[in-house]
C-alpha cells in the first residue's frame, strides 16, 4: 500500500536535516516590532517578501504607528504600496486595521490568532506569522511553500491549508512549530520549487515520498 505520511520518528529526522541545511532559517520580513509585521505581512499576500522589503525600507521610516496610517487617505498609502501589488485592497486593509487597532487595542497589535483575524486582511496564515514572529507564540502559518513542501514531502496529506496546518501541528512537536514554518519555506524557495524541484540537490530523498514515489 502506498504511504501518505511519515512517521513522527521520520518527521523529526526530516526537520534535523533541514535544520542543518539551514541553520539560519528565519522571517525574511525586515520589521522591528509586532506592527511593523503586521503590516509587512499584510503586503506579502501575492508579493514577494524582497520586495516588500524595499516597500517597507521607504514606508517605516516615516510611518511607524496606527495614528501615523490615519493621516494618509486610501490612494495616498496606496501609491507608497503600489509596488506590492493588489494596493487599492491592501491600502484599505490597512487603514481599516490600524483605525481598529487605534480605537479598540490602545494602538497594540493583538496577540492572539483569533483577534488578530478580525483585522481586515488578516487571515489565518497571517495571523500565525505574527504571533509566532513577533510574540513568539507556538505557530505553524502555511503558506504555498509550507503547503506544497510538507505535502510532497510527507510531514503533511492534506488537500486544504487549514487541514495541512492541522496535520502539521499533530506530527510536529510544538517547541518545533515556528522552526518548521521557516525551514519548510526555505526548503521550498530554494530547492523544492513549484515546477523543476530540485531533488537532485535535496538531502531529505530518504524520506520524501513524492521522490520515492
């Protein structure tokens, strides 16, 4: 019968070796603190974090609270976004966010998933990158990387983000969530890419079922 899963002892072996592979493996977002994050992660939906980067390199230095946002109107921070792409949602999002975060948090980021997801523009995936990153909470957020690594590689078997997330969540200890999140998008941006993976490359092909397949 044909697998669908690793083992947890399998599973933990996999992250050692991406642990090697990557022993630096962090957010590649540039923030200084749980609001620059947030809106960091808000613009990384369908972007690049390089160039969100160069965005926000430009965009913290003059704009660096929830009151800062509000002086702005829509096509204002839409044009300082514009390079991230999608920015007229985006720079609503935002606005809409840090009119909240102003009127009901006392200007702070929430640290909680579930208040965080009542922020426009936050979904799930964004919530668990802050709570992890910025408060260092126990979060796995899947993104296409996490989603598409862990399937192929069988830490996850899951057709659906929040399924994967739930599956992950189960076969990898928790001390290990945050970890795993920024080894598996390393893995996936650098050698387990969408097209052309590169397995001749990848130290995990002991193990990885979409390569013994």
């Amino acid at each position: 019968m044909e697998k669908k899963i690793l083992s947890k002892q399998e599973i933990r072996k996999v992250l050692e070796l991406l642990n090697q592979l990557y022993p630096d493996a962090k957010a590649e977002l540039n923030f200084t603190n749980p609001f620059e994050l947030l809106i960091a992660t808000i613009l990384s939906a369908q972007c690049t974090d390089v160039q969100v980067n160069k965005t926000t390199a430009v965009l913290f230095e003059k704009y660096k609270t929830p009151e800062d946002y509000l002086h702005l109107k829509e096509e204002e921070l839409g044009r300082l976004i514009y390079s991230c792409g999608f920015y007229k949602t985006k720079s609503r999002n935002i606005l809409e966010t840090c009119r909240i975060l102003v009127e009901e948090y006392n200007s702070q980021v929430p640290d909680s998933i579930e208040d965080l997801m009542k922020l426009p523009g936050v979904g799930r995936k964004t919530a668990n990158v802050v709570v992890s990153n910025a408060f260092g909470l126990p979060a796995i957020a899947v993104d296409t990387h996490v989603f598409r690594v862990s399937n192929r590689i069988g830490l996850a078997n899951s057709k659906t983000v929040e399924e994967t997330e739930k599956d992950l969540m189960k076969n990898i200890d928790k001390d290990m969530w945050t970890k795993a999140h920024h080894l598996l998008i390393f893995h996936g941006r650098r050698i387990c890419r969408a097209r052309n993976p590169l397995c001749e490359e990848c130290p995990l092909t002991d193990y990885c079922l979409y390569f013994n397949k």
